[in-house]
C-alpha cells in the first residue's frame, strides 16, 4: 500500500509506554502536521486501515512497575486522580511492586486471592496490549501503515527517528522536565526478587509474547 505523506498519521497512546513525553513535545505542532493525538480509549482497529499510526510499547514487567507505582502515587505530582474502592484495598496490602508480584504465588490462598485481585483492580497494571490490539496477526495485516513501532526503552532515540520520517523540525525535543514527562520519582523501589519477576512472566506471559513480536518486527525493519 502506497500511502501519501497527506494521510493523517495518528499517535496510539499506550499506558505506561512514555506516551506523557511524547504528546507533551507533539502537541504544539500536531495540527501544523496532520498528527492525531488519541487518549488511552484508542485502539489500532478504530484508526482507518489506510491511515498512518505510530506508537510505543514496554516490556510487560517494567510497565507492571511504573504503573503500580503511578497509581500508587495517585499519578502524582503531574495529576491526581484517586483510588477506586478497588485500588483502595490493594495498596492497603501491598505497599512494594515487588509483595504484589511475590503474593501471585503465596502459599496461602488468602493472600495469593489478595493479590490477584489487586493485579485486576489497579489501572495500569490490570491493562494488557489486548486493550489496543488484537494481536500479532493485526500488526502483521497493519505493518506498511506502521510509522513507527517505537520502545519506550529507547524513547528518546526512536524520537529522533520519528522527527525524521515525519520531517518534524529539528529542534522538537521531548520534555527533561521529570514531572512534565510523567516520570516515574527515583525515590520509589522498583526493585523486583526473582519471584516476583517469575510470577510477572507467568501473569503477563500473552503480553510478553506480543512484546517479542514486536521486537522482532523491529528488527525486522533494521530500527
């Protein structure tokens, strides 16, 4: 599919994926260069099959951290938005990252029933790549309309990238501001034991494989 430059390209904002920093440096230009800017309710099948995209994806477990630590902080100190009822009881248990994913496989079944019921009460952490995908088989149908399939891991490089496939001006750059950019504070522990990370991979082990793909789709393209 040949696609004109005059095509709107749309930004598919994912949670967690550094998506903050990016609108924040896109913003003031977006309309100046036809780009659409969605919010987290966006999916990849309700942009048109002839427009361009560009997004940003994470590890599952790094994205796990940040967004229990993001909804822990209440999105603080760049927003505020209070627990849920929900939200409420899981931080009243686990105060870490790293008690939540350990009591995934606590031997007692109060406390693993705990756990999993906070790991799908907290926003961020209860969302999976299945909310803004259906899976491999879309991305592979929707590559030659895929701008840009960026890391979060190398944000600030595959921003560059970007600058040049859409001819942004050379002088866009994302914030260094760590509250404008929705930065997760250093003071935080996101520390994980090895049983936490096990029990990461097993809870978010669909997501992990959408996460590879994606790395081998990149790979692909030589990014």
């Amino acid at each position: 599919m040949l696609l004109r430059r005059t095509t709107p390209v749309h930004f598919l904002h994912i949670g967690k994926t550094g998506g903050t920093a990016i609108i924040q440096a896109l913003s003031p230009i977006a309309d100046r260069f036809g780009i659409l800017i969605h919010d987290h309710s966006t999916r990849l099948n309700d942009i048109p099959p002839d427009h361009r995209v560009f997004f940003f994806v994470r590890h599952p477990i790094s994205r796990f951290v940040s967004g229990f630590i993001s909804r822990f902080r209440k999105g603080a100190p760049r927003y505020h938005y209070e627990w849920t009822e929900a939200e409420s009881r899981a931080f009243g248990r686990f105060q870490k990252p790293t008690d939540l994913a350990e009591a995934l496989s606590a031997h007692d079944s109060g406390t693993q029933g705990q756990a999993r019921d906070a790991m799908r009460s907290i926003q961020h952490v209860r969302s999976s790549y299945t909310d803004w995908f259906l899976g491999e088989r879309e991305l592979d149908a929707r590559l030659e309309t895929i701008v840009l399939l960026g890391l979060q891991e190398t944000l600030c490089s595959d921003f560059e990238v970007l600058k040049k496939l859409l001819h942004l001006p050379r002088g866009l750059s994302l914030p260094k501001d760590d509250v404008l950019a929705h930065r997760t504070p250093r003071e935080f522990d996101r520390r994980l034991s090895p049983l936490a990370e096990q029990n990461l991979r097993e809870w978010y082990s669909n997501d992990l494989q959408f996460y590879e793909h994606c790395l081998l789709l990149r790979a692909q393209r030589a990014l």
